[in-house]
C-alpha cells in the first residue's frame, strides 16, 4: 500500500477521526476526495455526486446533440445509440451507490429532456407518453436494477475478500442501526418484496 496515496475519510460523524498509522506513516485524513470522477466530501451524503453527474451528463447531451446538428445525423435509432453510449455513461456512473438520492431526479430531466427534443415535442408532455414511444423505463429503474445486480454480487463474496470484509463491516454497522447502503437496500428489498 501506498501510503503517500492513501487518505482517510470519515462521512457524517460527529467524532473526530483517530490517527491511523501504518507500518510508521500517518495517513492523511482528508474533508474531501476525488475517486474515480467521483467527489466524495464529508459533511454530505451523495446528492451533491448526483448533481456533479447531471451537470457532467448536460455537458455531454449538448456537445452530442452539437455534433448530431454538424454531421447531419437525424435517425432516432443513431441518435438514441449514441445517447446511450456518450451519455448515459456518464448518468448512470457509480448509480449502485446513490441510488437512493433524492437528487436522482436531476438526472431524469437529462434523459426526458433527450428523448422529448428527440421527438420533437414540447417540455411539457408527458414523459410516459414519451417513454411509452420509445420502449423505455425511468432512469431510476436502471439505477435500482444496476443497484440490485451490485448487491447480489457484494452480498456473494467471501469473507476473505477485501469486497467481503467491507460488506461484513457494512452489515454490522446496519445491526447496530448505523445508516450504510447495505442496510438501505437490505430495507428496500423487504418494503419491494411482492
């Protein structure tokens, strides 16, 4: 491990964070970290990655829909591939995780907002005609489904795997009633149950 690399983050605790030495170094405890695209801050749940996301995602949307007006491209099979590969990427980044933000909503008006300009129709009309048209679901049910597949895959490593330790450390944590995505979903699958 590397220790200049490492850093140490502690999300929504009132308890000040304990030094953590190893093999001699001192980690560095950070307020906020990048990973993978993601800023992950201390003092806040996952609604501001969300709102990174969705502003990274119109970003995306307006330079496709720029290229698609330079090129000439009007078929909606095209298009909706390209959205799919350029854009939704990016919407739907590390969904697992924040699934359950109330911030998801920024993310559904990028993808109404596609398919309606696609369609030609105006803001307002509504989005299951709009989805209905096109054969799709809600963003948010791709992020639950994605969210499921996770589960069911960190719910099935071993112990001995670093995955399976922090899954066995989530779920202690949801035994002594501490707020963790494992718990959350755990709670999600009982209320969804048929």
């Amino acid at each position: 491990m590397n220790v200049k690399k490492t850093k140490v983050m502690v999300f929504n605790s009132t308890n000040p964070c304990q030094e953590i030495v190893f093999e001699g170094d001192t980690i560095e405890h950070v307020q906020t970290f990048q990973y993978l695209g993601i800023l992950f801050e201390t003092t806040s749940n996952l609604n501001s990655v969300v709102e990174h996301l969705a502003v990274a995602s119109k970003h995306s949307l307006f330079t496709l829909n720029r290229r698609c007006v330079e090129l000439r491209i009007m078929d909606v099979k095209l298009c909706c591939d390209l959205f799919n590969t350029l854009v939704h990427s990016t919407t739907s980044y590390a969904c697992e995780v924040w699934v359950d933000s109330k911030k998801i909503d920024a993310i559904e008006v990028v993808y109404r907002g596609f398919l309606k300009s696609l369609l030609g129709v105006r803001k307002i009309t509504n989005t299951f005609i709009v989805l209905a048209e096109f054969g799709k679901f809600p963003f948010e049910h791709f992020a639950w489904g994605q969210a499921m597949l996770y589960y069911n895959h960190v719910s099935m490593v071993t112990k001995d795997h670093i995955l399976g330790k922090a899954w066995e450390a989530h779920l202690a944590m949801f035994a002594t009633g501490k707020k963790c995505w494992a718990g959350f979903m755990k709670k999600w699958i009982l209320k969804n149950q048929p």
